[in-house]
C-alpha cells in the first residue's frame, strides 16, 4: 500500500518528469557530433519512456484500454513507416510528424476545453489563453504540414500556387482566429467558437503553404516543426505539465533556429518567403540577352583523365544527385579515386536537398564517411586548392551571379565558391535553368566544361573510364 | 504551479534550447527534425492524462486519435532517427581509404 501511495505522489511524478526532460536536453546535446548522437537519441527515447510510465501513474489516469488502443494504433502506423521510409522521403516523413503532432495537440485542447465547460464553464484564463494558443497553432500546423507533404510527395503541384488576395484572406482568417478567440476569453462559453477557431486555423495552414514554391521547403518544414514544439509548450501551460512545457519548447527552439538558418542560406526573410512564389514575377534578368553564348562541352573519358590525374577534387551535389539516385555510384567514384591517391571531399551547401541536412543523410547512406562532408564555411577557402569542382545535379547554389551581379535575383545568397577551383565539371541533364529560372554564369565560365546527361549515367561511365585507366 | 512560475521554466528551456541545438552541426540537422519530432511526441502525455475523466463517446475517441498521432511521433520519430544516425559512420569502420593514416 505504501508503495502504491509514494508512486502516485505528485510530487513523485512530478520528479519523473524533471529526468524525463534532462535527458530530453542530454539527447539533444549529444546530438552535436555524428559520434554520439545515436547514444543521445536511446537516451531521448529512455526519457520519453519515463515521461509515459510517469504519466500513467497519476491516480485519475484510467481507460487503459482506450490508451492501449491508441499506443497500439500509433505504433501500427508508426514503425512501419519509420523502417521503410526511404532517405530520400525524409522531407515527406518529417512533414508527416509535424502534422500529427500539430494536430494531436489541437484535438488535446479542444477536449480539453469540452470538459471543462461539461464540469462548470470556462477555464480559468491562465489554462485558457494557452489552450486557445495551442489550438490554433497546432491546426494550423496539422494543415500546413499536409499540404507540405503533398507537395513533396508531388502529390500536389510544387509550383506556387496563388488566389488573388490571398494575403487579404489570410489576415482575415487570422482575424477570426484571434476574435473567437478573445471573446471566448472574455467569458463568451461557446463550443461552437471554439470549433470555428480550429476551422479557421485549419484554412489558413492550407492557405500559407499552397502559395510556397518546393525550393523554399526546407524552410516551410523547419517552421512547422518550429510551430508545433511551441504548441505543444502552451499545451504544457494548459494541462500544467512541466515536462510539455520543456520538451515542446526545445522543438520549437530547433525548429526556429532550423528556419533562421535555412532562410540565411537563401538570402531571404521569411516574410519574403511567405508572400511566396521565387521568380514567379518578372521574367528573370540576364536569361533575355538574346545572344547564344559558347559552351565547352566534354566526354567521359577527359573528365576521368582529369579527376584521376588531380590532386584533390571537391564534388558539389544538389538535389538533382538524388533525384538520379546517383549517390552511390559517385562514392564509388570517390574511392576508385581515392585509390589513386586523389583526395575527395563534398561541398554541401545548406539548402542541397529538400530539408535542412538532407543531402548529408543521403550521402551518409551510400557510406561516405561524414568527415569527408563539408560545410560551405569550411569548404569555400578551399576551392582555390582544388583542381577539380564536380558540380553535379546543383545550379543555383553554385551561381556566382549571387556573388557578383547586384541585379540577380539571387544576389547575396551565399554560394559555393566553385568557380574559383581550377577546373569546373558540371553535370547536366540540359541547358535549361535550376529552380529558380536564373541564368548561372558558371556555365559560360572559360575553365568550366559541362557533361550532358543522366547524373546516374554520365558518373557510371566516368567511374568506367578511371578503371579503365 | 502558477503560470509566472511555468512562463519562467518557458523562457528558461527556450535559452538553453537555442544553446545546444545551436551546436548541432548541418550534417546531422536531418536527424535533428526527426529526433525533435520525436519529443514533440510528448504531447502524448497530454491525451494520457486527460482520457481517464473524459466523459462520453466524441472526447475518448478524439483522445485516442491524440495518443494515436503522439505515438506516432514517438515511437517513428525516434526509430528513423536512430536508422539515419547509424549511416553516419567514420572511415575507420568501413575500411575505407586511408586518407587519415600517414603514408610513408
């Protein structure tokens, strides 16, 4: 008996919740080098185990049977996609989490908010006014990040998509949302306010993201992820719950930093990316100068003499590696080469792939050691001591036109220095522009020459011709 | 706890998450999202504590749909974070080139 009493102690539970929520810290801590982050998410993953155990000793915790069936739901859904997924459907899965979590706290707070007008009217306004927060934080992020996911998973067009007024719309759903939810605060005990609150919310998470372009999704995705760490904290605050306050605040701390660095990356508030559509106005400078202007093109046999006979190469990947599902094959390149005493590193820069970070967890996977992967800062003193720049799949982060040309569209986005290698190779499928529909001077470059083709086929018969060699 | 109180541990928990996760290299900051979804799966907690009072068939079944998505985020946010950290691996473990040692 005396057991079962000290195990319901709240302050027992309570204390629980303090590990619970170092250990969150600890894991994220030790997140901070390849070498031990692996330990930091088992220690993540153990803290999140005690938060659960301590929760369900709480003496007013009961219908376990509706708990297991929820666990059990989550988990059915959860570890097979989390097995399966492919590296290169990160940004989709990532998209997903966001959406449910965004949407598990805004169902929380609206049962919430029912009970405790079936048991004697509002909320007190210190419960209340995180509530209404978490619940138009998280619908808009339940939506927002759906439409996230269809647009990764090319489900809906990529491509902006705008009404006219939107902006309009958007400041008057946010208007709703704010109204409602005023006036529920001012005492107005209305269920039906509540739910219009969630609709309105969830309107304008599906209009703030329809408008972005896929290049701006990597910071769409930090956003949501930041949006719903903060919703679950103000769910925290609602359910007085130390362990939620903490542990949503850190995601939404990762999440903001994520978005800072991601918008820095592309030389672009997040304003800016909001009001959405990159090059959507006017045609881009520099593509309508009417001349055709000389490119060098090269064959596979002249890019392996030159990469065999280099001292060091540096390979520039973007998306379009991926898309070729090229990775491995240019590792293969890579240690073919290194045999030969070349010494190769990649240049990533921070918004290659379609999330932060993506294009290192797809190189990682075809067993690049992660000390070869490095960051633009650190790479960009270094091209002038490279013989050879393998540009592959990659356009606008290596326009020197962001460098140079005070009229591009993408002047002072920060870039890789490749052009300043020796010698440049660009792969390509063809001459049409990246993304973002800028002319890249690079290709026009005297000491660039470009490979036409499939990424994936063009590094099989280079790697082809080094062994031949 | 009163609100000023839980508003303290708030502002203290967002400095000290800017401080580590400020620390995280970009190589892993894949993993970092899918780790951070993982803990936002705490939300959980939220639809735990609240299930046992709820009274009727709407309120449960939303609670449940809650812990459904909180699982989710849980249990799948912290197995393909533990499945993309360990791809990252040193040289030393596959053998690779040996770029590191000195030749002589």
């Amino acid at each position: 008996m005396y057991t079962a009493t000290f195990l319901q102690d709240p302050d027992f539970i309570r204390s629980l919740y303090i590990v619970a929520f170092a250990l969150f810290i600890i894991d994220l801590r030790l997140m901070n080098h390849p070498r031990t982050a692996r330990k930091g998410n088992v220690i993540g993953a153990v803290g999140m185990g005690i938060a659960v155990i301590a929760t369900l000793l709480i003496e007013s915790v009961g219908d376990y049977g509706l708990i297991a069936l929820g666990i059990a739901i989550g988990t059915v859904v959860g570890v097979p996609a989390a097995r399966s997924v492919k590296m290169t459907a990160m940004p989709q899965m990532v998209a997903l989490f966001n959406g449910v979590g965004g949407g598990a706290v805004a169902l929380i707070s609206f049962v919430e908010y029912r009970e405790s007008v079936a048991v004697g009217g509002n909320p007190e306004l210190e419960a209340l006014i995180p509530m209404l927060f978490a619940a138009v934080i998280g619908s808009v992020s339940f939506w927002g990040s759906n439409i996230a996911f269809g647009k990764l998973q090319e489900v809906l067009p990529g491509r902006p998509i705008q009404l006219p007024g939107q902006q309009f719309v958007n400041f008057g759903l946010l208007a709703v949302c704010v109204g409602c939810a005023i006036a529920i605060a001012s005492g107005t005990e209305s269920e039906g306010l509540f739910i219009l609150i969630l609709v309105a919310a969830a309107v304008l998470g599906n209009m703030f993201v329809l408008p972005i372009g896929g290049a701006d999704m990597p910071v769409v995705i930090s956003l949501l992820n930041a949006f719903t760490g903060l919703s679950a904290a103000a769910a925290g605050l609602a359910l007085d719950n130390v362990a939620l306050i903490v542990a949503g605040m850190l995601v939404g701390a990762s999440g903001s930093i994520l978005t800072m660095l991601m918008a820095e990356a592309m030389n672009r508030s997040i304003a800016n990316i909001f009001k959405g559509g990159f090059g959507g106005g006017g045609a881009a400078p520099g593509a309508g100068d009417g001349e055709e202007k000389p490119v060098r093109s090269t064959d596979p046999a002249d890019v392996a003499i030159q990469l065999a006979y280099a001292r060091k190469v540096v390979v520039a990947p973007g998306y379009g590696l991926a898309v070729a599902q090229a990775q491995h094959t240019v590792r293969e390149l890579a240690d073919e080469l290194e045999k030969r005493g070349v010494e190769v590193r990649y240049a990533i820069h921070p918004v290659a792939g379609r999330m932060p970070g993506h294009m290192n967890v797809l190189l990682a996977e075809a067993d690049v050691p992660y000390d070869h992967l490095k960051e633009m800062d650190e790479i960009n003193p270094e091209f002038p001591q490279t013989d050879v720049a393998l540009v592959i799949g990659a356009n606008d982060v290596t326009n020197p036109a962001a460098r140079e040309q005070a009229d591009s569209p993408i002047y002072g986005m920060p870039i890789l220095d490749v052009d300043k290698a020796e010698s440049v190779i660009v792969l390509k499928r063809s001459m049409n522009t990246g993304f973002a529909g800028i002319e890249n001077p690079l290709f026009y470059a005297e000491n660039t020459s470009l490979l036409f083709g499939d990424a994936k086929e063009s590094v099989q018969k280079v790697l082809k011709e080094v062994e031949d060699l | 706890m009163d609100l000023l109180t839980e508003l303290t541990i708030l502002v203290l928990a967002a400095f000290v998450g800017f401080e580590v996760i400020s620390k995280v290299p970009n190589t892993l900051h894949t993993p970092l999202m899918s780790a951070t979804n993982a803990i936002h799966g705490i939300v959980l907690l939220g639809g735990l504590y609240l299930i046992g009072p709820a009274e009727g068939f709407l309120d449960n079944f939303l609670l449940v749909i809650a812990i459904a998505f909180g699982t989710i985020n849980v249990v799948g946010g912290f197995l393909v974070t533990d499945r993309m950290l360990e791809m990252f691996r040193r040289p030393s473990l596959r053998g690779g080139p040996p770029d590191a040692r000195p030749r002589d």
